[in-house]
C-alpha cells in the first residue's frame, strides 16, 4: 500500500477562457492532515471541486488510492472513499440533523453498519444528539459544521476534504472545529482542508501547500512552514501589515 493516498498530477483546469489552475501538483500522505493555503481566487475550492469530480481538469490526473478518479461522477468518487465538508457548509436546512447525518450514507449499501455510524459519530459529536430532531438550518454556525463534518464521517471516508471549515465561526467554535478535525484525524481518516487563516492551518496540518493565483509557489511540512518568512510575510504578520 503505498503512503501516498491522493494525487494530482500536472492538473489544469479551466472556467471558459479563465485558467484556474496551472500545472497542479500535489500529494496528501495516507494518515496526514494536508493544508491547502492562498489568497481569495488563488484556485483552492476549484482544487476541492475536481477531487470531487465537481468540475472536470482540461488536462491531469487526479489518483486517489492508487486509482485515476478522472472520469467518474461524484456519487463513484464518494463511493471510492472521498468524503466531503463543503464552504458554507451546504446543509439540508429544512430537513434535521438526523436525516442530514443519514445523506452522509447515500452510497452506501450495508444498512445495519450504517444505523451503527449513527451512533457512532453522535458519540464523537455528543452536542448533535441533543439536536437530532432539530432543524439544520436552525442551528448555530459552529454546530451546523459539527453536522456537516459528522454528515461526511457517515460515508466511513478514507480522505476528508474540508473547504474552509472554520469560516464564519466564533474563535471558539474555530478552536472547537480544529480540535474535531484533529481527532477525526488521529481516528485514521486522512484530511485535506482549505484555510485561509494560516497560522491556525499550520497547527494541526502536517504539510501544506501554498497556492497563489492557480499555481502552488510553496509547500513544506507545516512544522517548516510556520518559520519560513514567507509564509510570515503573506499570510501572517502580513495581514496586520497590509
Ligand atoms: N463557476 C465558475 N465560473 C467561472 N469562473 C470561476 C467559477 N468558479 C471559480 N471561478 C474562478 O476561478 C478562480 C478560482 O476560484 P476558486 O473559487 O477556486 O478560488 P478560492 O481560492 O477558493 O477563492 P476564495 O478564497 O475566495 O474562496 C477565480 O478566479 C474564480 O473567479
Ligand atoms: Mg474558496
């Protein structure tokens, strides 16, 4: 088995004339939590959407455990073991947090494990028993990403990919989210996240990449990361100094 879990290779992705992606290259390690770093429009949810299957590269491959996902719709690639916490979180909001955790299992086809996940995640989540009855879209941020992480657990992934899961949310709820993400993570599902705030990125992540305008410019392990000027200059004391 090897330690790579997902790659991409030399991807190039297209809006209609506008390139989104130039030459992507880039490995999540079988166990890692992978960062995926950069500024507004540097092409980072674009990136989550091919992995996906959401949006077709014009060129590349994506291969994940070993296997091209390239031509697959979404429901394979999820079938596959790619789970999902997408921006904004996309819950049913008038449906409730049961029923949303239980779309989490809509590919899976062994029903008795499934009722088993449910309890499960809402022991891992025990804030969401409480709320189970309760309407999604009338939950707090913080607790509608609990949901949704939870919702992507309930696929039994083998990679998470998070699209900004600390978006919006109270420096509280971050601290929570980060903490979940890291436990989902030390359970065994391998995680790769998007995140604008680097600092709080690089705490938990093992390696990162740094993504400017489609093209990576950077990435080492987050241990590396933290030090390098760079990074310092663009996404840390650089904020404050802009
Ligand atoms: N559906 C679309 N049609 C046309 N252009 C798009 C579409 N989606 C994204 N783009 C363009 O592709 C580029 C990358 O967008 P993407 O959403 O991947 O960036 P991002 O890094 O996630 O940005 P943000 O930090 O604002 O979330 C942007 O220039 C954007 O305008
Ligand atoms: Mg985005």
């Amino acid at each position: 088995m090897s330690d790579i879990l997902l790659a991409l290779e030399g991807v190039n992705t297209f809006y209609g004339p506008v390139q989104a992606h130039f030459d992507l290259n880039l490995t999540v390690g079988r166990g890692q939590i992978v960062s995926l770093l950069g500024g507004n429009a540097s092409g980072k949810s674009t990136t989550m959407k091919i992995i996906l299957g959401l949006v077709k590269p014009a060129s590349g491959i994506v291969r994940f455990d070993g296997q091209p996902l390239n031509g697959l719709t979404t429901p394979q690639i999820v079938r596959r073991g790619v789970g999902s916490v997408p921006e904004a979180r996309r819950l049913f909001g008038d449906m409730s947090v049961r029923e949303n955790l239980l779309m989490g299992a809509f590919a899976r086809k062994d029903r008795p494990a499934v009722a088993q996940d449910l309890d499960r995640v809402l022991t891992q989540f025990p804030k969401l028993a409480e709320r189970l009855h309760q309407r999604a879209g009338t939950l707090s941020g913080g607790e509608q990403q609990m949901v949704a992480m939870a919702r992507a657990l309930m696929g039994r992934p083998k990679l998470i990919c998070m699209d900004e899961p600390t978006m919006g949310l109270s420096p509280l709820w971050v601290d929570r989210v980060l903490e979940l993400i890291a436990a989902i993570n030390k359970d065994g599902t391998t995680v790769f996240m998007v995140e604008q705030n680097a600092s709080l990125a690089l705490e938990i992540a093992h390696h990162a990449y740094v993504l400017q305008t489609g093209r990576i410019v950077l990435d080492g392990p987050a241990s590396e990361l933290r030090a390098d000027p760079r990074i310092r200059d663009a996404y840390l004391g650089g904020q404050e100094a802009a």
